[in-house]
C-alpha cells in the first residue's frame, strides 16, 4: 500500500440542544460529500452523525463532536467523534439494542457500530469518547489505518499552525508533524509550506527530511518539526525533530521520550541529529506541538494504551490542551501498515 495523506482541519461542531444535531449532521454530510461518498454511503455517515449528536443532549448534558477527513487503505473515510463530561457508561451494558438511561428506545449505541467500519469508545469520571470510522461501502475495519489525529485551531482563531503528513510506500513510514510558529494565517501558511514540501519528498531518512521542509518553508516564519521514519519489517524508528515538538514511544506498562534538538526549520537550524528506536509491533507512536502539555502519561488511564489511538488522542486532547495555542496530536500504532 502506497499512501501520501496531509491531515486536514479538525471541524468541531458544539451540541448543547437539540437544533445543533441538524447542524452536526449537515457538517458530517458536507464532509462526505467532499470525500465524493455516494447516497446510500452519506446516508450512514448521517445516521451516525445524527445518533451521536443525539446521545449527547439526551444522556449527557451536550459536548462537542469533532469531524475528521481520515486516510484508510483502499481510500478516505469520515470520522465523528464525541465528547462530554456527562456521567460516562458501561459499553457491555449500554451497546445492545434495548438498554436506556434516558427513556429512549436504547439502539443508539447499536445503529453507530452497524454503520461504522470502525467503533471505539472511552468512559471515566470525567466523561465519555464515542469515535466512529465510516468507510464507502465497506463494511468492516479492514481498510482502517491505525492512527488518530487532530488539528484544532487555538480559540478564536480559524487558521491552525499545526499540521502534519504521513506517507507510506512499502514497509516504511514517515510522519511528519509541524508547529507554525505562533498562530493564526503567518502559522498556518508556515505548517502548510513544511507539509507541501514532506508530500512531494521522497527516501526515509529523517534529517533528510528536516531538510527538505527547511528548504520549502523557507521565506516563512518557520516552526518546529519532527519527523519519525519508520522501517516496518525491522521494527525500528528513525526520530529526528527541531523545535518542540513532543514525541513518545508508550507500550503497556512503560514509555521512552524522543528528543529534540533546538531551532526553527525554514529560518534557522543546526543539522539535525537522529536517534535510533526500536519498537515492537503495538507500540504507540505519539507526536504533538506545544498546545498539549507533555506532562501526561497513558499510566494515568488504565486500559486506555489498548483503545484506538484516535481516542487516546482525544481524551489526551480533553485533559491536556493548554487553551492557548493550536493543537497537533498525531498517535500512530506500529504494526502492519503497508
């Protein structure tokens, strides 16, 4: 599988009554309607979109959905994503047909996972995550990739300095993620100058392409950038980053940080220096600029490494997001991508 994919802007649409799940709907069809889906396949994007939106006036007190363009192995799909600070919920009690706590006909949970290729959900004390993936006309998770990411624009802001890419050829990776300095358009136009340059470059060497985005985000006001190249068959990592970007490594009961160095790609730098990883199949790879605090860990939430890394990513985005700044989070599960 051969796969050149920039993220795009995260859509998030705020459900606090019930004349917004229209517009969470509208939102997710637009999205599928972008993506070129058919009718029947846009017709399960908005049943999904019109049963998430719905649980979360009806069971907990309102929250946000967050709607994704999502790159899958055969081509792209539609993500929807909720997240409240209601009471949470048990899945093996609330998933089969039937089961309420609001008085409904309880099949909510069930009509999302029929519709979805992918269905995952998270519930603690501070709320619930509801993520579901939908893919045109195939039914199953067999063309899902197994990463999460977002890219939300600091508050008040339309433009998001954040972005990042990710290309696959082969058995080898290689995600970029890219911090703007600053925010708003100058930032955006320096993120979207670095993942220009990282969709049209080549080879898996990670300095190399340090390099090749320092060359095409030249003439604007730089940024931080990380790059993780990724052999697939040997289970090893090439990192290399500039500026500060956050990046881990997280396995089940242990995580390792990932360095780098300082500098601001497309203004001024030192040559970057790599450093080698080796990481089993099922290690988590997550990347993210300075609008997430670093100070969190997967140890904290139990059961949680073993979710799909676009919910992790939501509830590290939940919990950690400073408020003031954009946000890229990428999380990335190593194994089989090609």
């Amino acid at each position: 599988m051969d796969l050149n994919f920039t993220g795009q802007l995260t859509r998030v649409v705020v459900i606090e009554e019930s004349s917004q799940v229209g517009q969470a709907r509208r939102d997710a069809l637009a999205l599928a309607g972008q993506l070129g889906f058919d009718e029947t396949d846009a017709a399960r994007v908005a049943l999904v979109a019109t049963e998430l939106a719905t649980n979360l006036i009806k069971h907990a007190r309102g929250g946000r959905m967050y709607l994704s363009v999502v790159a899958g192995r055969s081509g792209q799909g539609v993500e929807l994503c909720t997240l409240d600070d209601g009471p949470g919920f048990s899945l093996a009690q609330c998933l089969p047909d039937g089961y309420s706590t609001g008085g409904t006909q309880g099949n909510g949970l069930g009509a999302i996972r029929r519709q979805a290729a992918v269905f995952d959900t998270w519930s603690d004390a501070k709320g619930a995550v509801v993520m579901a993936r939908v893919y045109p006309a195939r039914p199953g998770g067999a063309d899902d990739l197994p990463y999460g990411a977002l890219r939300l624009p600091m508050r008040h802001e339309v433009a998001c300095g954040d972005a990042w890419h990710l290309r696959v050829q082969g058995a080898t990776v290689a995600l970029a993620l890219i911090d703007g300095l600053g925010h708003g358009l100058p930032a955006a136009d320096a993120a979207q100058a670095g993942t220009a340059a990282a969709s049209q470059a080549t080879g898996s060497d990670a300095p190399a392409l340090i390099g090749a985005l320092h060359a095409g985000m030249s003439g604007t006001r730089g940024g931080a950038v990380a790059v993780a190249c990724l052999d697939m068959q040997a289970g090893s990592i090439q990192f290399a980053g500039v500026g500060n970007i956050a990046a881990s490594l997280s396995e089940p009961t242990s995580s390792r940080g990932m360095a780098s160095h300082p500098g601001i790609v497309g203004v001024q730098y030192r040559k970057a220096q790599p450093f080698q990883f080796h990481a089993p199949a099922g290690t988590l790879l997550v990347m993210h600029s300075d609008g997430l605090q670093a100070r969190w860990s997967l140890r904290d939430y139990p059961g949680l490494f073993h979710r799909h890394p676009s919910v992790i990513v939501a509830v590290l985005q939940r919990d950690f997001d400073r408020g003031r700044d954009d946000v890229g989070i990428v999380a990335l599960r190593l194994g089989d991508l090609h």
